[in-house]
C-alpha cells in the first residue's frame, strides 16, 4: 500500500525534479497540443456562441480542409492557390450549411439542429470519401513551406528536441486564436455576434442580419478547421481519423465554458498539459496509454464541481 | 416648440398607416381590421386592456409578424409583410415590453449594437480592427457617448447590463434605439413596472426625444395620466378591434373607451 502511494504521490514529482530536462520536453509537447486543441474548441465555442449548437461536424470539417488541401496539391496546384481555393471551399461550405440546414431549421430547438450537424457529419464524410478516397494521405510540408527539421537544445543539464514544425503549428494556432479573439470582442460584426448570442429578437430589432452572422461564424469554424486540419495533418498524416482527436475539444469545452473563447484557449491548454505529463508521469503506473482519455476523466472531475466550465456563463434559471 | 409641433397633429404629413390588418394565430384572432396613421413627428398612444392586440400590433409594424390581411405604408411604401431587418433598416426602432437587452455586455456596448447599420466597413478591415475600421468606431462611440449624456446614464457606462435595476434597462434600452437614429420609434410599454420618480424621468426623455430629435413615436401604455399627457394622439384597442381613435380628450369621453376598461358585459 506505502509502495503505491508512494508511487502515486511522490515519485513522480521527484522525477520531474530531478529531470528537468525531460520536464521541459513533457510540457512543450503538452503546450503544442494545447494550443491546437484550443484551436480546434475555438471552432466549436464560435457557433455555440451564435446559434447555441454543438455543432458535431466540426470535426469532419477539420478532415475535409486537410483532404481538399491535399487533393489540390496532388492535382498540380501550386501551394498558395490551393490554400485560397480551400478557404474559397469552406466559405462555399458555410454559405450552403446557412442556406440549406439552418435556415429551413430557424427557430426550432437546439437539439434538433444539433440532429441536423450529425447529419452533415455523416453528409460531408461521404462526400469525403467520395471525391477523395478513405485511404490516408501524407501532408504535403514541403509544398506549404512548412519546416520539417528540429532544434536540439542544451539546457539544465540535458536535451530538448524542439520540432520546428511543432513551432509552425503553434506558432499560426496562437496568431488565429488572438485574432479571432480580437474579431470577436472589438469589432462591430463581434459585438453583433454577441448580440446574437444574446437575444434573438433584439438582435433583429437594431437591424442585425441572423443570416450574415451564421454565415460569418460558420465561415470562421471553417477557416479554424481548415487551419487544425493543415497542421495537424502535417504531424500525424491526414484520414477520417483526424474526426476523433476534433472530439477531444469536448473536454477542452466543459473545462473552458461552451461560451467563451478565453476558456477554450485555457482549456485547451490545461488538457494539452495535463494529458501529456499525466501519460509521461502516471501512465506507466496503468500501462501506458491514458492520454487517450484522461482529458475526458478531468472532464467528468470539473463537471462535478463546476458545470459551467471556469468561465462559462453561470446558467440561473428564475422561476 | 418645433414647426411640427404647431401644426394640429392629424393633419401632418403621413409617415406609418395601417390599413385593415388582420392577424391571427390559428383560430386567435388578435388583431381584427384595424387602420389608424402616424404622422410624422407626433406622439402616438396605442392603448387598451389586457390582450388587446397592442404588442402584436407593434410586432406587426416592425415585422416580427406577418398579418393575414391589410396593407402597411411606410414612408409611401405599401407592403404586407416587413421584415425585422428590413425595418431597422428604413429607420424603425423598438424598445420591448419585457426588456431585450443583451444581457452579457455593458451599457455601452448594447447602445453601440444600435449603430450597427451605420457602420458601413467591411469584414476585410474589421478582421484586423485597423485603418477605416477602427475610426468609424471612434465616431460611432463619440455618438454613442451623446447618447449616454443624454440619458444621464454616464454612471453605469461600462456595468454589464444584467446587474442593472430594471428601471436603468429600461433606460439603456430607449438608448439602444435611439443610437439607431430611428425615424420611427416604437415603444412597448416604456415604463411598466416603474416607480413614480422614474415614470418621470422617462416622460421627460420621450419628450425631449420628440422635440430634439424630431421623432416619431408609437407607444403603448397602460398608465392612463402618462398616455393623455405624453400623446398627441390615441388610438384605443379592444379584443383586436379599434373601438376609438383621437386627441386624449376625445378618447377619455368615449363612451366604448370607459365600457373597455370598466369591463362592461361584451
């Protein structure tokens, strides 16, 4: 029993302390994650903001960016146009979600267009395959530019491996987050988004167009989606199983608040740390492997003690 | 007194008229051909008990809803069927019976919703808050603070509105319309729930809103010495229909008016 406690509570923080080197390495990785992560909840918190629905295919718009990226590459585009063909692809995408599923759907509950986001789930990742293949596909870096080599660094007594890539994935993940953060809280289309959010009727009264704002934050979902799905895509490869790791934004949302796009950068980064020290420094303990759902286990722990996330909207009902 | 003003109300020049609309919700009827006008510049009391079709009737103006029967005139533009967006567009702004405010933002970042459609830079320039973006903000807030001043709520500028006590909502949200420079106003119920002190408060604004700005305003109200010293002109509702149409003194000696509201045996 002392064994075990001992090997819970105690030797990992003695491991982490008498290598910090390997500390540092844990917690890069964990920030890397972290930071696509919150990229990835940002697309979902944008359109539970504006329509209050969980939109269950922004996963499979992660996928459908990277697979159309590719195929464009692969067809002889050069990088460049293909990149703004896709961004013209995830506007035609929005444009048609709005016209076609939310549109007939207006004032209907929630529940019922989150319905309607499995079936666009389903929709686009026949469409996927249709014109694209199942098979997994190989990001072409090199095309985009996007670096491939690694830095190695002396520090506290040891070796950090820093993939330049991973610099590239964090580096553009922090620029969309602070910019759409920016968007979405200081201009006049943020503030209508907020409106929206809000209250419908009122939105509608001061002359906001439902209409434009759906399209505008599927818009965005599309190019945040776009974005995960290049550099994610460059450092696994690209398949339908990139719609899996979309879903662990889930427990970034409930850490973070299915509202707020601060939350979604805290929580993307908490479970991005957390996930990767928790399998460097307890996964042995189990046989490895728990990262694959220890974000899910911090999920439960939070909703527990604060259903809300850390800054979510505190739901009071009056009745 | 402005030029407007001295003119009798009735015989300014047309601005809103309703011409036999009629709305129902599957077998409720709530509103029953009715017609009445709004000339510009006058104050417009719309009146009568409980579920007489006042709300509706302001719905109907600003399109929330879209009437069986009748035709709408705005600014000699008949149609049916107006849309929200539409109508904030032309210059029609509402306040709401039960305040609709935008709960999560501060006082003034619900008035700046109102310059919304005065905002004319595009998506291009708002995705990095730079160049022309960025000054038309600075001159939509200069007007927005007039607004403030105006309203004498300088006080609660940066209070997220759903602190707020209902009476300054109420307040914030006459600002919100008013930031979209509207020239038609609508008001649904401006001071229900209020306390004497802020009844009169908002008397005054709605007044001073009339006579500097040159707004037009629909109101409902159920405060009858409110509506006969504010109104130039009352029309009176009843289970859908219009049973009375006038000056304040004309309405208050209308035999239908006094049955209505003592409730005499229909």
């Amino acid at each position: 029993m002392g064994g075990l406690l001992y090997n819970v509570f105690i030797d990992p923080f003695m491991q982490m302390g008498s290598a910090p080197d390997l500390l540092l390495q844990v917690l890069w990785e964990g920030f890397v994650s972290g930071t696509l992560y919150a990229l990835i909840a940002l697309g979902f918190v944008l359109i539970f903001k504006a329509s209050g629905v969980f939109n269950f295919a922004q996963g499979i718009m992660v996928v459908f960016g990277a697979l159309s990226l590719v195929g464009l590459i692969a067809l002889g585009v050069p990088a460049i146009l293909a990149i703004v063909m896709c961004i013209g692809i995830m506007a035609a995408l929005a444009y048609s979600v709005e016209k076609l599923v939310l549109r007939p759907l207006v004032n209907q509950e929630p529940i019922i267009l989150f319905m309607a986001t499995i079936g666009l789930n389903f929709f686009l990742i026949g469409l996927g395959e249709l014109v694209f293949g199942g098979e997994p596909k190989v990001m072409p870096t090199e095309q985009l530019g996007l670096p491939t080599g690694s830095w190695d660094f002396d520090v506290l007594g040891g070796l950090v491996i820093i993939q330049q890539l991973d610099v590239a994935a964090a580096a553009v993940a922090c620029t969309l987050v602070a910019g759409l953060a920016i968007f979405f809280n200081k201009t006049r289309i943020g503030r209508a988004l907020r409106a929206v959010a809000d209250d419908h009727q009122a939105a509608l009264s001061v002359g906001i167009s439902l209409n434009q704002i759906w399209r505008i934050v599927w818009f965005s979902a599309g190019i945040v989606a776009l974005a995960t799905g290049i550099m994610w895509g460059a450092r696994s490869d690209v398949s339908f199983a990139l719609s899996i790791v979309a879903l662990k934004a889930l427990p970034v949302l409930i850490l973070g608040g299915f509202t707020s796009i601060p939350g979604a950068i805290v929580g993307g980064l908490i479970i991005g740390f957390g996930e990767k020290i928790a399998e460097f420094y307890w996964g042995p303990l189990v046989g490895g492997s728990i990262e694959s759902w220890f974000p899910y286990f911090l999920a439960l722990i939070f909703l527990l003690f604060r259903p809300q996330g850390l800054f979510g909207e505190k739901i009071i009902d009056r009745v | 007194m402005s030029a407007a003003e001295q003119l009798a109300p009735a015989s300014r020049e047309l601005l809103l008229n309703i011409e036999n609309v009629s709305l129902s919700f599957g077998g409720v009827k709530a509103i029953r051909d009715v017609s009445f006008d709004v000339r510009k510049g006058e104050i417009r009391a719309i009146i009568g008990p409980n579920g007489a079709g006042k709300t509706s009737m302001l719905n109907v103006i600003n399109g929330f809803y879209h009437p069986q029967e009748g035709t709408i005139t705005y600014r000699g533009e008949s149609r049916r069927d107006m849309r929200p967006h539409i109508a904030a567009t032309q210059g029609i702004a509402r306040t709401f019976q039960n305040v609709a405010l935008f709960r999560g933002m501060t006082t003034l970042d619900n008035i700046m919703t109102g310059r919304t459609l005065k905002m004319k830079t595009g998506l291009f320039w708002h995705l990095f808050r730079w160049g022309p973006a960025e000054t038309e903000e600075l001159e939509h807030r200069e007007q927005v603070e007039r607004i403030i001043d105006f309203l004498e709520i300088q006080a609660i500028r940066k209070t997220p509105v759903g602190r707020l006590p209902y009476g300054l909502q109420k307040r914030v949200e006459l600002g919100r319309a008013l930031a979209m420079e509207p020239e038609l106003l609508l008001l649904d119920e401006p001071m229900a729930g209020m306390n004497l002190e802020e009844k009169e408060d908002m008397s005054r604004f709605i007044l001073d809103v009339s006579s500097q700005f040159g707004t037009t305003i629909a109101l409902i109200e159920h405060d009858m010495g409110v509506v006969m010293d504010l109104s130039d002109r009352v029309v009176v509702l009843d289970y859908g229909q219009k049973i009375a149409d006038g000056t304040p003194d004309e309405v208050k000696s209308n035999q239908d008016v006094i049955d209505a509201y003592l409730g005499v045996a229909h």
